[in-house]
C-alpha cells in the first residue's frame, strides 16, 4: 500500500496495490496491521457506514467533538467524489485549512481523517456510493458542523453550488467561527 503524505499533518491519501488480470482484478481494501505498519497509527475501526448519493449532492461538513470523536477511512465503492475536510483543531498551525481529494471507484484511494477534522463530500458523477469506517459509535450528543458555504473557507466544491443538493441540517450547520468545537 502506498501512502501519500497531505499538507495537513494527520491526513493520509491510502493507494491500495491492485492485482488484475484478464479476469478482473482483486486487492485487499483494509488490512489492520497492513494499515498500522505503513501508517505508524493503530486505529480500531468499530463502526462501518455506507451511503449513496446522486450527482450534485453536498454532504457535510460534520464532525463528533470528545468524549467521542471520530477518525475515519474513506472510499468510493462507486462513481466518484470530492472529498473534503476541514481542520477543526483549534490549536493546530492549519486550523481551519482544508483539503480535498477525489475518490473514485476507478483510483481505489481512500482517505484517512483523524479526530479534529471536519468531513463532507460532493458528488461529481452521476451517482456515488461511499464507504467508511470509524473508530468511535456514533453520538447524536457530540455532533458538530461546520457550514460547507462558510466564506471564510473558500472551499472549492468542484460543483456548481447553485445546483447544489443539501440536507436542511447542513444548510443550517454554523460557520466557522460560530461553531462548537471542542478540539
């Protein structure tokens, strides 16, 4: 597995090595001791989650704050995503920096987000299916968000935010200064 190293400390772009032939390919997407050897990082994942999204779809930016934050592992099953996420350590030299990727079935990368980050994603293709792992339960108690057209961010989303699908609850998520961050 090679790993690549983002301008944000902590955050990792996974590339899993592909083994294909006439007849398709396989490859290992999650191997813990694989993971804690290339990344120095044991991480036990606990939780899995799964969602499917059409094209335009915004998600995000949500975080849980202590007692139960939460690292995760990204992927694309299929189509592709723009994956972003915000630094929320309020004592980190890149607080409120962030950072995107594209996921796709195609590139199999996944992306690692320690605690302390913010996450969201929108959808580039005409449909998305999305994969992660957590290493904490959910906790409706410790939610927090961040909203994703917060102009002091100035994320490129890689859509046209006029054609944008939002849930009502990340339309009303708070900017950046106004948000409860524990971190």
């Amino acid at each position: 597995m090679n790993v690549i190293k983002t301008p944000i400390e902590g955050l990792l772009i996974l590339e899993p090595k592909i083994h294909g032939d006439d007849r398709g390919y396989f490859f290992e997407s999650y191997n813990a001791g694989t993971f804690e050897q290339v990344t120095g990082l044991k991480i036990d994942f606990i939780q899995d989650n799964q969602a499917r999204s059409v094209k335009n779809v915004l998600r995000g930016l949500h975080y849980q704050n202590p007692p139960t934050p939460q690292s995760k592992l990204i992927r694309a099953l299929e189509g592709v995503i723009w994956d972003v996420v915000v630094d929320v350590r309020k004592d980190s030299a890149t607080f409120g920096q962030w950072f995107g990727v594209e996921l796709s079935a195609e590139n199999k990368r996944q992306f690692f987000i320690p605690r302390g980050f913010a996450h969201g994603y929108s959808v580039l293709s005409d449909t998305a299916e999305v994969f992660y792992k957590c290493d904490n339960f959910y906790d409706k108690s410790a939610e927090g968000g961040v909203n994703y057209s917060d102009p002091a961010l100035q994320i490129d989303w890689k859509i046209d935010l006029a054609n944008a699908i939002v849930s009502e609850k990340d339309l009303a998520q708070p900017m950046l200064k106004d948000a409860v961050i524990h971190f």
